[in-house]
C-alpha cells in the first residue's frame, strides 16, 4: 500500500469515526427561497441622462444613450405597494417598471431617493395582496453567518444565491457614510437593489455593490446595512427626503505620529480639522486639532461612523463629545442643526455654447463655476477656498468616466491655480494646443481627499 493510500484511507476513517452532531452540515436553503421569492421584484428603467442641453445649431444636443434602458432589483416592505431599491438604479427614470414574482408588470411612481446613501423609495398600485419582507438587525450579524442574496442578474430575475459575511463595517470609498457589509454571495449586474437576507428571512441589507475587474461577481459584493435601510426609507416616506443631522465641522483619520505628538494613548478618535465659522461647533466652542475620543457612550475610531450619528441625529438634540485638548479630557456639547444643502446641478438648463462655461463643458464634459460666498456657505468650504466649484458632468464624459462629480472643487489644472473661468479655458487650450491630456487637482466633495486626475480633452 502506497503512503498516498494510506493516508487517503486513515483520513476517512477517522471522518467517519466522528459523531454525527459533530459533522457540519450545509443547510437547504428552499423553504426560505420558497417563502422570500415573492416580497423580491425586478426593476427595469427608461432613463435620460442627467446632462446640459447645449444647442448645436441645427436641432440641439443629441445623446446616443439617450432613452437607455437600466434594470436592477427591489424589495416590497409594505402591503400598501412601498418597494426599496438602489439610487442608481431609477435615477434619471423617465419611466419605472416594476415585475412581480409572478409576473405581473406594474408601473411605480418616485417617493423619494438619496443619493448619498443609494437608496431610493418607490411605489406601486398593488395588483393583489402583497407579501413584504420583515428587517432584521443589522448590527447583529456576524462574520461568517449565511446570507441569502436575492435579485435579478443580467435581468434573469428571480435568482438566489448563498454565501456568508465576509467582513462589516467596510469603507469602500462611494460616499461619506460607507458601513457595507461584505459577502460572497454571488452580486452581479442586475442585483443591485435585491434584499441580502439572514437564515431566519430578515432583510439585514440591500446589495449595492460589486468589487471586479469584468463588472461580474468575484466573490466580494457589498450590502447597505438594513438598519441604515430601514432609516432612509421612513424618511423617504414620511418627507419625501432626507434630514441629516450637522454640526459644521470635518475630521481626518488619528494617525500613531499624531497621537504620540498630542500624548494621546494609541491613535483613538479623530481629529477636527476644520470649523464652519459661525456653525453649532464653532459656537459650541469645538477648535481645530481637538480630538474627539467619543460622541455620547459611542467610542469614535473612524470619520465615517462618526459623520453617520451626527448625521442620524435629529436637528435640535444636543450631543455631547468627549474631546482631548491641551492634553486634557474635556467635554463639549453642541446643538445639532439641520444639514445645508448643496447647490443643485444647473441640469438642463440652456448654456451659450459660445460663453467660458459652455467652451469649457465642451471640451472637458464639466460644467464649472466661480466660487462664491454663498457657494462656500452652503457647501461648509473653508473661507479660503481656492478654484473652481463642479455644478455637473456630462453623461458619458471622459471626466464622468474618471469619477468626477458634482460638488467637487477643481484645484489646479495643469499643476496651474484656477479660480476663474476665463483661466480655466486657457489652461484647456493650452493642453488642447500641445495635443496633452488635462492634468486636474481634484477636491472631492467630502473635502477629505484631494486626487490628480488625468482627462481627454474632446474636440
């Protein structure tokens, strides 16, 4: 007998030799498949592209994607015809169609969506009695507890997959208050908006997102937590949008060199690195460089987790940081305030094809504007801000392929200051003249991170 045999035989023997309540089994999961099938639907879109209409002299601006369509996945939480899915799956919808697990097709109306957290809340006319899903506690989970993931794949519809939490808390840098959950559920295109579920058929997130290289599953898909879900839907429902919570300050990650530099125990908490003058903070007394260790009984180690409760506390509360300053314990309270909102995209609207800001949309795909004092009022930008404010990107862009997005602050261009429009379009031309792409100093619209971005400039 051969060593390779023996060993394969002996392996065997003693996997039979253990107890059967010892053996771990995998689960069916049909009887839950079975009851959850129904409260899933499948979504399919007629979009217009959210974009400026520039007149070309004979008959306007002409978009070859113009009409796409777009189809993805949601899930009904409520008898009266309510139905969650992602942002980006009915933004821009000119027309929503909703298909139920039977097939019934019925047309849903926009509730409300946030863009931010990419999730939106539509409505349907229910045809017959619904069954809806029940949401469970997200925080409860555990990595390495099953998941059921349900949605409709490359517009398939109706299909399941299985897998376990990978990780939580994930940032995976898409918006100011990333807390995914990972998992290896098989997440494909078509998925997003579908319900991931826990064995005992709770929702306990939303399939958002997917990391690949083909845009199809690989193993690491990203949820939204249901806790966060089930948040943003009761606002969506009862005001139609949604009311953070803001306090006018923004923080950056500790750092082991700032810790030992402020005598501060480990890198714990975050540091203020910027005050809205005359915001709550600023008159509660919060000073640049303060670090602040925890918000009420929530210990803060991240600015992500610290921006998501400020903002899910209602305008009008009053938290209370602990914060290390001078090295010293103190204590600040600062009344909450509604978040400002930022200035809407100037969407559609009619732009001299001739003026700085039309040459400059086309040739970069971005619509920019001077920053003005109400600009860095509304958008809690530091009084000394410097460059140019994006108010929109055009659809299908090289600058909207590069991640660029409205809210952000154009820096430098060519490693050059821009703070006017007529200096931007000579940096434009000046790239267009040497045949070289457009080197941008790019803020983004967190004003957390600064990023040098490359484009083509269009002809």
């Amino acid at each position: 007998m051969t060593l390779v045999r023996f060993l394969l035989i002996s392996w065997l023997w003693a996997f039979a030799a253990v107890p059967a309540k010892a053996q771990v089994s995998i689960p069916s999961f049909a009887d839950l498949a079975e009851r959850l099938i129904p409260t899933v639907v499948n979504i399919s879109t007629v979009q217009q592209p959210d974009q400026i209409n520039i007149p070309a002299g004979d008959g306007g601006y002409y978009d070859p994607l113009e009409g796409r369509t777009a189809l993805g996945s949601g899930f009904i939480i409520s008898e009266e015809g309510f139905i969650i899915t992602n942002y980006h799956v009915i933004e821009n919808a000119e027309v929503i169609n909703v298909l139920l697990f039977d097939n019934t097709e019925a047309e849903a109306d926009i509730i409300g969506g946030d863009e931010t957290t990419d999730i939106a809340l539509i409505k349907i006319e229910p045809p017959f009695e619904l069954d809806k899903v029940t949401f469970g506690d997200s925080d409860a989970i555990r990595v390495g507890d099953w998941v059921l993931a349900i949605g409709n794949p490359f517009g398939l519809g109706g299909s399941v997959s299985a897998g376990i939490v990978s990780a939580k808390s994930r940032d995976i840098a898409s918006g100011p208050y990333d807390n995914f959950i990972q998992t290896d559920a098989a997440i494909n295109q078509g998925s997003s908006g579908g319900p991931m579920f826990n064995l005992k058929g709770e929702v306990i997130g939303i399939n958002s997102a997917l990391f690949s290289d083909s845009g199809n599953s690989s193993g690491v898909g990203f949820a939204i937590p249901a806790n966060t879900v089930a948040w943003i839907a009761k606002q969506l429902e009862e005001n139609g949008e949604v009311k953070r919570g803001w306090i006018g300050i923004r923080v950056r990650p500790n750092s082991k060199e700032i810790a030992r530099n402020l005598n501060l125990k480990d890198a714990q908490g975050i540091i203020v690195s910027g005050i809205t003058e005359n915001g709550p903070a600023a008159r509660a007394g919060l000073l640049p460089g303060d670090v602040i260790i925890s918000l009420e009984e929530h210990e803060i180690n991240t600015c992500t987790d610290f921006s998501r409760l400020i903002a899910e506390t209602p305008a009008g509360n009053e938290v209370r940081l602990i914060i290390w300053r001078n090295q010293e314990i103190e204590t600040v309270a600062v009344k909450v305030e509604n978040m400002p909102k930022s200035p809407a995209a100037a969407a559609k609207e009619e732009i001299d094809p001739e003026s700085p800001e039309g040459r400059i949309l086309q040739a970069s795909g971005m619509l920019l504007a001077e920053i003005t004092p109400d600009i860095i009022n509304n958008m809690n930008l530091t009084p000394t801000t410097m460059g140019l404010l994006v108010k929109g990107v055009r659809f299908g862009s090289d600058a909207d392929r590069k991640g660029i997005k409205r809210g952000d602050i154009i820096i430098k261009m060519n490693v050059k200051d821009c703070v006017t429009l007529n200096t931007a379009l000579e940096h434009i031309e000046e790239s267009r003249k040497n045949g070289n792409n457009l080197h941008l100093l790019v803020q983004n619209d967190a004003q957390d991170e600064i990023n040098e971005i490359e484009i083509e400039i269009e002809p």
